[in-house]
C-alpha cells in the first residue's frame, strides 16, 4: 500500500510516490495497491483471499500517454467498464507504467478480443 509510483491524494489524505515498492511488487509477482484508489480496501481483501492468481494482472502497454478521461475498453465489440456491476475493478490505467491492467479475477474469456482506445496527449 503506498501512493502509487506517482503519489496520489483523496479526501482521506495524500501518499507520498513509491515507484520502487511497485517495482518490487512485479518483481516478486505481489500487487502494488494505490492507498488513494477509493477501492482499495475491497481489493486488498481481494488479493489477500483470492490467493496470488486473484492478482495476476495482464497489461496492454502503450506507446502513446493517453489524455486523461479518454480511455475505453472494448470486449469482443462490446463497451467494458473499469468497474463491474459490484463494484469490483476490473481494469485500471497505470500512468507509470503507461499500460492498462487487467486483473486475473476480469480477465474476459480465451479467445476474446480486448481493444484498448483513447485519444493520445500531443
């Protein structure tokens, strides 16, 4: 749990950048959870009763910064919310990384295709 490798603030506080703990969480296949992410509690508690394969993320990695607000997800031609209909994240924009994320416990069928669009910063 830290702020991110970005640092990050919400109405409960701000986090100071941890770039080097997430590292760490790829290296060791761990999660690197955002203190500031509204759902963090529910996903830790995912992590933690999920077993290591809840949290075996996919990541679409992108040649281009997205503008903020203008990503989408699209499964197999249909639109594919970040947040499921419980309220679980089921994808996630990672700036530092400059990759979408897809958790283990989302990740759509074999054989699906998966479109990530979005307007790309000048």
């Amino acid at each position: 749990m830290s702020g991110g490798s970005t640092g990050c603030a919400s109405e409960f506080g701000e986090a100071a950048p941890a770039p080097r703990l997430a590292e760490l969480a790829d290296i060791y296949g761990g999660a690197a959870l955002s203190i500031c992410d509204p759902d963090w509690g529910r996903d830790l508690a995912a992590h933690l009763l999920g077993g290591p394969d809840t949290w075996a993320p996919t990541r679409l990695f992108s040649s281009e910064e997205p503008v903020e607000g203008t990503l989408e997800a699209v499964v197999d031609g249909e639109r594919w919310p970040s947040v499921d209909e419980e309220g679980l994240t089921r994808w996630k924009y990672e700036a530092g990384r400059n990759a979408v994320s897809i958790w283990e416990r989302a990740r759509p069928e074999s054989g699906s295709t998966v479109v990530v669009r979005y307007v790309p910063r000048c």
